[in-house]
C-alpha cells in the first residue's frame, strides 16, 4: 500500500525485491557492454580476412577436399556476412531484454528502438573504424547487414511476445 511517509517509500526501495530487480539489469546492461565488446575486438585488424582466412582454409580443405580459390572465397564471404547478422543479432537480444528490464513505461517498444540505436551506432562505428584501417574496409553494406540481423532480432522478439500475451493458457505475473 503507497503512503506518503518518505522512511516507508525508503524502505520499500531497498526490499530484497527491488534489489534483485536492480541487480537483474545491471547484469543485462554489462552482458550488452560485453557483447559490444566482443563485436569490437572482431571488427579489428585481427580478426581481418587474411587472419581469418588462415584458420579457416585448413578447416574448408578438411571439410570438402581441395576446393578452387574462387569457391574458397565465395564460402569466406558467406561465413564473415552471416557473423555480421548473428553478432548483431545477439547484440539486439541483449540490448531488448536489458531496455526491457529497464524501461518504465512503453517497455516494448522503447525495448526494440534502444536495441535498433545501438545496432545502428555500434555497425556504424565499427565499419567507420575499419574504413581507416590497413588490412580492412569499412563498408555501408556491413552496416546494412548488421541492422538486418538487429531487425530480424527485435521483429522476432515483438511476435513472440504478442504471441504469448494473446495465448490464453499463459499465466500471468502478478
């Protein structure tokens, strides 16, 4: 029951629930840090096609024999975009459940454009950083790759949760 004694609304804000909540969000806002982290360290020089290249070639010959260059290249292409849709893709799961977590109104929708910003400014800034880059290239495409993964991600997670609050044997949180 609110009440309008400062102490008790103090107290009602440091309850075990409240705390767990907090902690909760802090936990999912340093998943989101991590995952942009890790994004990062893959858009650098090391993580660069020749580096790259140099551990899965060895894997592709094992794997299908002694493949033409061509083909070896169509299959390196293939492998370094779809890790472009998944690492934003995941970057976007994050980002929703911890806007979500966070958000205290609207939580849906600020959820899927909190994700889609940091999609978009995080693919931006990366591509940005490898345009002035030796062994890479910043590329528009990449950045539109990206914001795919991010929409297919955020779409996804908007169906399933309209899914579930329309389902009638779902039980509801109090």
């Amino acid at each position: 029951m609110p009440t309008d004694d400062p102490h008790c609304r103090d107290h009602e804000a440091l309850s075990p629930g409240h705390n767990a909540r907090r902690t909760r969000i802090v936990l999912a806002w340093a998943l989101v840090a991590i995952w942009a982290a890790v994004i990062w360290m893959l858009g650098s020089d090391d993580y660069s096609l020749t580096e790259t290249s140099r551990m899965l070639s060895p894997l592709l010959e094992r794997l299908f024999g002694d493949i033409d260059g061509r083909t070896k290249w169509r299959i390196f292409l293939a492998i370094r975009k779809s890790a472009h849709f998944v690492e934003y893709a995941i970057l976007a799961l994050l980002t929703f459940r911890a806007a979500l977590l966070s958000a205290p109104r609207h939580r849906l929708a600020t959820a899927a454009w909190v994700a889609l910003f940091l999609v978009a400014t995080l693919a931006t800034a990366d591509e940005a950083r490898q345009a002035f880059s030796r062994s890479r290239s910043g590329s528009p495409y990449d950045v539109l790759i990206d914001l795919t993964g991010g929409l297919v991600a955020v779409l996804g997670l908007i169906a399933i949760s309209r899914r579930m609050r329309a389902s009638p044997e779902t039980p509801r949180r109090a």
